[in-house]
C-alpha cells in the first residue's frame, strides 16, 4: 500500500496548489479585463467609423445641396430680360422652399443692389445694424466669384439680432454673365445654422449634434439637442468651398452608462461573470475534495496501519477463487510474498496432498454455502513444505452497494495452541502414569512384604529336608532330591533378594553397591535365561572380554536389568518366520569419555537379539512406564531398567542389531582396587 504524505511534502503540494490556483485566477482576470476592454474598444471604433461616415456623407449632401442652391439662384436668371417683378416673385419661391437662405440681392456690377428678398421665416436680419455693415464680405464673396468665374464664398461673419441673440452667416456671390460678359451678381445670403438644420439636421441621429466650426476649433454654428453624455464620439470632416473653408463637425454622445455598451461587451462581461463564478465553484469543490481525500489518506493509513499490526492473516477472494488481498501477517504466516499469493485460484500453501479436498471446499463456498461462524480448522503448508494447524473464520465480502463480492477469511496459526494442548495432555498422562506408579510401588512393597514369610518359609523347609536326607544314607536319587532341594533354597533366597532390592528401590533406599564380577552375575541368571530359551528355542551366545574387572553395582537390581533385557530379546525372536534365534550377551570394557573420566572405567553389557526391530513409533514410547506392545505385559521393564541404570552413573541405550534385530547396552562403573576389597 502507498505510503502516507509527510507533512513537509503534504505542505508543499499545498502551497504549489494554492499558487496554481491563484496564477490560473490572476490569469483568467486578465484575459477577462482584455476581452472585455477590447469589446469596448470594438464598439467604440464601430460608433467613431459610422461617425465618420455620417460626417463624410453630411458633408457630400451638403455639398451637393449648395450646389442645387446656386442652380436655383442662377434659374431666377434663366429668363432675358429678367422683369424686377418677375424676379421679386421667383425669389420670394427660391426663399420659402430653402429656409436657410435669409436674404436674395441682385446687384450689378458695381455691386449696386438692383432688387432684394429677404425670407418670410424670420425678421429681416440686417434690420438692426443695416446691409452696408455686410458689404466687406459680399465685396469679398464676389472679387472672388468673379476671379473664379464661377460662384464663390466669403468667410462668415456673425450678424446681433435683438436680446442678445445674433446669427451666423455667409454670403455667396453668384456672378450673372450674358454672352460671356459680366452683367451684374446673385447674393445670397445664408444662415449657418439653418443650413445645418435643413440640408444636414434631418438625416442625423437623435444623440448627434452638428456644428460648423474654424480650423482653430471655435464653433460658428450648431444643430442638435446639446445633450451631455458621459462619453463623446467625434468626427470632423473640412467643408472646402470656393472662397470658404470651414470643418463641420459631428458629435455623438453616449448618455447611457458605458459599463455595458453593447451587447458583445454585455456578453463578455456575463460571461466573466458567469466563468467566475464557475473558478469559485471549483475552489470551494476543490477544498472540500482536498478535505475528502486528506480525510481519506488518513482512513487509509490508519486501516494500512491496523492491517499491519495485526497478528492475524487476512485473506480476500473474489467470486472466482481468485485471492485479491493478502495482509503482511497471512505472507509471514505462509512464508510466500504478497505477490505469489495473489492470482490464482489454487493456493500454494495448499498441502499437495490435500489440495483436493480444499478444491472441493473452495467449490462449495463459491457455490454461496455459508461456512460457520465459529470457523473451522484446517491445515496449510509453509513455503519451506513445513505443514501447520490453522483456524479459518470466513464471511461474505459486501461492497459498498450491499452486494456480495467474495469471500473475506481471517486465519489464525494455532500450532502453539496445539503444542500448549499436547504438553498438558502428555503432563496429564504423565501424571497419570506417576499416579499409577506410585499405586504399583505400594503393590511391590506390600508384595514384598507378604511374600517374605512364605520365601522364608520355603526357604527353611528346604533346608530342613537337606538337612533330613544328609542325616540319612542316600541313594541316586535321594541325592538328586538333595541338589533340588538346594536349589529350592537357593531361588528361595534370590526372590527373597529381589523382594528386598525390589522394596528398597521402591522405598528410594540406598543401595548396596558392591564389587561384582560380571562372570557372577551373568552365571546368576543363566539357569533362568536358559530356561525360557530352552523353551522358545533360542540359542545363547555369551561372549565375555577376559580380564574383566568388577562392576561396581547393586547386585541384585543389575540381574534383573539382565534378565529383563534377555527376556524381552527372547520373546522379539518369538516369532514363527525367525529361523535362527540368537542371543547374543557380550560384556566389554568400554571407551571411557570426558565426563566420566574421575571413574576407573566402564563395562558395557550388551544383549542383542535377530528380533523384527522396533519401529520407530515404539522407539518413541519405549522408556515410558505402562507401554507395552504384548497382551500380557506391564510395560515397566524398560522404564525400570533405565532407572536403575541411570542409578548407578550408566546409560541405557538400544540400537538396531544388524543385520536383523535390536541391541540394548547400558554401562556399570568399574570397581576400584579397595573398593572391590571392601563393600560400599
Ligand atoms: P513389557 O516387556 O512388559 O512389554 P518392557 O518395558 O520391557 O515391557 O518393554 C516395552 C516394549 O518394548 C515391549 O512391549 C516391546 O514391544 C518392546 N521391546 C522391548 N525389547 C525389545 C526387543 N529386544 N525387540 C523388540 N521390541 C522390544
């Protein structure tokens, strides 16, 4: 599983992030703010080109309506001659159809006013100061028309009216030629103003102002609401006549508020809106995501940790069999790593020789069986082949949506549980056993006991009738009687001996240790040996060292031992497929070793058998008290045998005798010079 983020790296990544953020802010401002200056930008040249062109064309109507005008004034003398009456009629027409004419003159030559018409629109103009103060410009407007040939302009001028008031205007001079020569000039008077209103005012907009002005910007005259916007466009465009040059001027003026111009910046702007909500959204579904997932980091580490400690093995698999999560301690469990756990659907800690049956089990299970909820016990096998008991709890894995994904185990090694069990269970026998022991014990001493009477009694008969038949005069038989009655005594008094050594072992008396020839002992036994060998068809072979010292031993148990080991020998061979039944007792000096080397040395005594062997199940029981393989025997022989061995510093061992059979040897210290003078 992934690691958790340290807190430096956590912090970090946390600062990068907010610089990001705060860049991708900063930068989506910016593209806004120019989106939306560049729309403004836009409209504002889309208002100043239709501007311009409303200038460029008032300027060509304005034009081309001067001209109309000065074919109209040159019709009133289209007529030869030109009757004064007629002329007064046709320019008082000429003036009602165009109100920015003020005033019609014709004059001669000299400049002379033959005739004249002033408009009926408003009061004649010249009234107040008198035409004369005008002649200047009209003198001018003609020299020029007259340079010209053609008509021609003068600079206007500004003529007071009453209260204040006065009125811009210019004059022009058309001159009247016939056949080529000058016969006298047209004047014709207009008023700036009204020709913005009549020849240009109409084709404008509702929040346009017109206005002539001089080059240096003062303004002569002007049409319009003289409305205040906030915001002024303007367009200028020169009025070039003959004689005259003036700059008519057009402003449009924004009275609407201009966060909004039009609809392009509107858009744009709703959509910074709109793209700014959207970030705020986004860091606000950032946050809580980054709190989700830190919330999330620290779920995970907090259950990767808990999966980590525990000592228990965990183990997922899907509907398939396929093993989709192992924790660390089900790997350390099997000894096999993560990676070779996962996949397949046969485990590898499997015992080979039950993968069968687990395959079933895994059938059953996938088949939707319930396992029970104590769990069950069940065997694996490490990586090593090594096999160990484990107890398997498994419940159904339910996803999120209630939905059953697979199977979840949870495993626990309860090899020391077992070990725990066994060790009690083979303390209880053991102490079964002692118990037993303790009762046999009681039964040997109480045996002892009972039986020193009779042996004694036996033993006192016998002697008495040896002594009888020595009294009288014997024959052949009555000595045989006489040997038999000697070894009646003498039995008598070995089973007395055995009782006793029997009782004193019983009672943990101290033994007589006392130097022993190993010849003695073994011609101790022979008649009872050969007894039962005799009868079981056993050959013996006695096979002893020469110059064997003494063993210092307890006479008594020693014989036992010896008769115990024979006798088991013999009844191993008691078996109808062994042919050649041979006993083999040897006794030997043995190699004397470290631990033993304050002692004079040792004897090995050693009973070998071509019995079938011990299996290595009895081997394992052999020296434990009560086990017995044959229906009549009590199972102490051997336990009893040890014990006395190990009484006296020896050790009790078997081995295989090959090549058929068993060999059991146990050691007996060699007796000193004084001590095999004198009993211990
Ligand atoms: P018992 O003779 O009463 O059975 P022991 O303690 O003398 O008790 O022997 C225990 C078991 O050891 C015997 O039952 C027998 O199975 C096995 N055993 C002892 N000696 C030999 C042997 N020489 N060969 C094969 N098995 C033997």
């Amino acid at each position: 599983m992934r690691r958790a983020l340290l807190p430096g790296r956590r912090s970090t990544f946390g600062t990068r992030r907010w610089f990001l953020w705060a860049l991708l802010v900063v930068l989506i401002a910016a593209v806004l703010t120019m989106l939306v200056w560049l729309a403004g930008r836009y409209e504002e040249s889309q208002v100043q080109d239709r501007l311009d062109r409303d200038a460029t064309d008032a300027v060509s109507d304005l034009r081309s309506a001067l001209v109309r005008n000065v074919e109209s004034l040159q019709a009133l003398h289209s007529r030869n001659p030109v009757h004064r009456d007629r002329w007064a009629l046709d320019a008082a027409g000429l003036l009602h159809e165009h109100r920015e004419l003020l005033r019609i003159e014709w004059r001669d030559t000299a400049l002379v006013t033959l005739a004249q018409f002033d408009t009926g629109f408003r009061a004649p103009v010249f009234d107040r100061l008198g035409r004369n103060n005008a002649q200047p410009d009209v003198l001018l407007a003609c020299t020029n028309a007259r340079r010209a040939s053609g008509p021609a302009y003068a600079p206007s001028y500004f003529v007071p009216q009453n209260e204040g008031l006065g009125l811009e205007v210019m004059e022009l001079c058309v001159p009247l030629t016939t056949g080529g020569a000058l016969t006298g000039y047209l004047v014709a008077t207009y008023s700036l103003n009204d020709v913005l209103t009549e020849l240009i005012g109409k084709q404008l907009g509702r929040g346009q102002d017109v206005s002539f002005t001089e080059a240096d910007g003062t303004r002569l005259a002007f049409h319009g609401v003289s409305r205040r916007g906030n915001r002024a466009f303007t367009a200028s465009q020169l009025l070039d006549l003959p004689g005259l040059t003036m700059v008519l001027r057009l402003d449009s003026w924004r009275v609407t508020p201009d966060l909004f111009p039009n609809v392009l910046t509107a858009m744009v702007v709703a959509m910074t809106i709109a793209l700014a909500s959207v970030l705020v959204l986004l860091a606000r579904d950032m946050r809580k995501r980054q709190r989700a997932e830190q919330r999330l980091a620290e779920a995970l580490a907090f259950r990767k940790a808990m999966e980590d400690s525990l000592v228990t093995g965990l183990r997922a698999r899907d509907l398939h069999g396929h093993t989709t999560y192992v924790n660390p301690a089900f790997c350390q469990m099997v000894g096999f790593s993560a990676r070779e756990l996962l996949g397949p659907a046969a485990a590898p800690y499997w015992p080979t020789e039950l993968a069968g049956e687990y395959q079933q089990r895994q059938a059953i299970r996938l088949r939707g069986n319930s396992p029970p909820r104590e769990g069950f016990e069940s065997v694996f096998m490490r990586k090593d082949g090594s096999r160990f008991p484990v107890l398997i709890i498994e419940a159904p894995l339910i996803d999120a949506y209630g939905v059953q994904t697979g199977w979840m185990s949870a495993f626990l090694d309860i090899s020391e549980q077992r070990r725990v069990e066994e060790m009690s269970r083979a303390s209880q026998e053991r102490l079964q056993a002692t118990a037993r022991l303790a009762t046999v014990g009681e039964m040997a001493s109480l045996l002892s006991h009972e039986l020193n009477q009779p042996l004694a009694a036996i033993s006192s008969y016998a002697t008495g009738s040896i002594n009888m038949l020595q009294d009288r005069k014997q024959s052949e038989s009555d000595l045989h009687l006489e040997e038999a009655m000697r070894q009646i005594a003498e039995q008598a008094q070995r089973a007395g001996k055995v009782i006793k050594s029997v009782h004193d072992f019983v009672r943990r008396r101290e033994h007589a240790r006392e130097a022993v020839d190993p010849q003695a002992v073994l011609d101790a036994i022979m008649p009872l040996v050969s007894l039962q060998a005799r009868k079981l068809g056993v050959r013996i072979d006695l096979r002893l060292e020469d110059h064997l010292p003494q063993a210092l031993c307890d006479r008594t148990m020693v014989e036992q031992v010896l008769l115990n080991l024979t006798r088991n020998a013999m009844q191993a061979m008691d078996q109808p497929t062994i042919v050649d039944r041979a006993l083999v007792v040897q006794v030997k000096r043995a190699a004397s070793n470290e631990r033993t080397s304050h002692i004079h040395g040792w004897l090995e005594f050693s009973v070998a058998d071509a019995g079938l062997g011990i299996t290595p199940e009895v081997a394992n029981q052999l020296f434990t008290p009560f086990f017995t393989t044959k229906s009549e025997g009590m199972g102490l022989g051997l336990s009893l045998c040890r014990t006395v061995i190990e009484q006296h510093g020896g050790f009790l061992e078997f081995g295989p005798n090959l090549p058929q059979g068993t060999v059991f040897r146990f050691t007996l210290p060699v007796a000193s010079a004084s001590q095999a003078a004198k009993r211990i």
